[in-house]
C-alpha cells in the first residue's frame, strides 16, 4: 500500500475546501464583522441541515458506483403524504410523522433499486424516471398547493431548541434541536463505512462491481439495502424539513439535487464510485451554505449569487477531477 506523505495530507481535497473555507470566511468577516457570530454560526448550521443529511444520503449511493436524482421528490412526497393524512384523519403523533414518512421513502428507495439492482438500468436513468413519476404524483394529488396548517405535535418541535446564547443585538439566538438528525447521521454512516463489513462491501462495489462480485459480494442485495435505507432517510429528512418550515410545500425541495450533488463530489467524493468520506462531504456541504447564505454580506447581489455558487461548484468538481485522474495515472506500489 501507497504511504501517505505530510505533503499529500496538507494537499488532500478536504484541505483544500478548507483552505477555501477559512480565506472565504475571512473574507465576508473582514467587510462585515457580523460574520464572526454566533448567530452566524447557528443560522448556517440550520442552513445546511437538510442538506447536509440529503448530500450524506448521496455521498453512500457514489461510493457504491451509482448516483440518485430521485431524493427531492422523494423528500417532498414523504412530507406531502405524511402532513396530509396526519391532518385529514386527525393523527396529531410526532413518532408516526417521521416512521410514515421514512416508510414512504423507503418504498421509493427500494424501487431505484430494483430498477438498478434487478433490472440492470443505469442509475441516472432509473431514479430520474423515478423523480419524474414521484413529481408528478405529488403534484396531481396536491394540485400544487401547500399546507400551512402542520398538526401540533410536530409543529411544536419547530420551537424546540437544545440551547440558546445571547446575540450581539441584545436578544437570544438558538440551536434548533434538530441539529441532532445530522450529528448523529455523520457519526453512524462513518462508523459504517470505516468500520463495518457493510462498508467495505459498498466502497468494492463503486470501486470495480466485478471484482466485488467475484470476491463473493452480493452486489444485487447490497443496492437494495443502500437505496431503501437512503429512502428512509429521505423521508426523515422530508418531513424534518416540513417542520422547520412550518408547512408542507410540494416543491420547494424540488432542484435540489445538483447542488447536493455538487458539494458531494466539492468533498472528494468521485463520481466514479470506490471514494468519500463523511468528513468531506461535510466540509462541502458547508462550503457551499457559507456562499449561498452569506454573500449577501459582502455586498453581492442575489442575481449574482447563483453565479458565484456556479463557479465554485465547477472550480470544486475539477479539482476533485484532476486530482483523481492523478491518482488513478499514478505508479502503484
């Protein structure tokens, strides 16, 4: 096995997003001191929360060799369904909210691996075939109306804080207490992939699903179990998203997927499959919250915005390119 030099650590891709990180923040900070807060911190954290469970959710699916477009409308039918039902027939149960809306997911999950695993349709085509026809039930059952109106159970959870800190401004700023769903997925999924017999099996099979399934390695059950479980997670997150927001919106998910993607592979996840961790799908995750939500900050017009998160997507995702066409050039020893 290769050893990894001092140089190559300082040099690796999750350094470098968080060279970018700290000149970024530095940046904004150095206009508007407002930057360095806790209340910065915190509503970056809320920012990336949803997101940040989604890219993980992505982040498991590339290091098994495939890629999924399917989960904002997954996301969205879970916590559609889940709010409707729960107020046309009066469930007023925060433990069925988020078992529902995991179930929900679940189901659509394991269809993106049937297509996948069963019938041998490319990842890409199978979830946005699956994408299509989920968009298109939430919206015909919808009509493309929201709910604003979410049972109490759950709505009450929206208030819900682990703890607060006073702000610059006099008053109080706070940390959701869902910030735990993220915390606690981080830790599970690196403990799986580094860890676990399960992990090795899913980095083999993004690596080379022949050489997986010579080595014995069930490669059809193990996408199974990868899109169901990303499902139910899905769905989770779908309808923590619902009560953050405090209503159930069918769309507002919906054109998520290429920036998660983006901070995906922004983390040194290549797309080609057999590499990530959860460490840099965190870091680009954040990376990409900091531009979107801060740049306002510095003075950057919002119709700029979307360019400037444009470009550092494509500056990230070549890096990430590069360095792995490197790797994979490189002399094995």
């Amino acid at each position: 096995m290769k050893k990894i030099s001092a140089k190559e650590n300082f040099t690796s891709n999750e350094m470098i997003v968080v060279y970018i990180i700290i000149a970024l923040s530095f940046a904004i900070g150095s206009i508007n001191s407002s930057f360095f807060s806790v209340g910065t911190i915190f509503d970056t954290s809320r920012a990336m929360l949803i997101m940040l469970i989604f890219a993980l959710c992505e982040m498991v699916v590339i290091i098994s060799g495939g890629i999924d477009v399917s989960f904002p409308a997954i996301a969205s039918f879970s916590l559609y369904l889940t709010i409707s039902l729960m107020n046309k027939y009066h469930i007023n149960n925060v433990v069925f909210a988020f078992a529902f809306a995991g179930i929900i997911g679940l189901v659509w999950g394991l269809l993106n691996g049937l297509l996948i695993g069963k019938y041998k349709i490319p990842a890409l085509i199978a979830t946005l075939g699956t994408s299509s026809l989920v968009n298109g039930a939430i919206l015909v059952y919808s009509n493309g109306k929201e709910i604003s109106n979410i049972p109490s159970a759950v709505d009450v959870l929206s208030q819900k804080y682990l703890f607060s800190v006073a702000s610059s401004t006099g008053g109080k700023t706070s940390m959701t207490v869902f910030i735990i769903l993220p915390i606690v997925l981080c830790i599970l999924i690196h403990w799986v992939l580094r860890h676990t017999m399960l992990g090795r099996k899913i980095y083999a099979i993004g690596g080379d699903t022949n050489a997986a399934r010579i080595a014995g390695i069930n490669v059809k059950r193990t996408q199974y179990f990868i899109y169901a479980a990303t499902g139910f997670l899905i769905g989770i997150a779908g309808v923590s998203n619902s009560i953050l927001m405090r209503n159930a919106n069918p769309s507002n998910l919906m054109g998520s997927e290429m920036i998660v993607i983006a901070a995906v592979v922004i983390g040194g996840t290549r797309i080609t499959g057999g590499h990530g961790s959860v460490i840099g799908t965190i870091l680009g995750v954040l990376l990409l919250t900091i531009v979107s939500n801060n740049l306002i900050m510095i003075g950057i017009p919002s119709s700029l915005q979307t360019f400037t998160v444009g470009l550092i997507m494509v500056i990230g995702t070549s890096i990430t390119s590069l360095k792995a066409k490197k790797i994979a050039l490189s002399p094995k020893i």
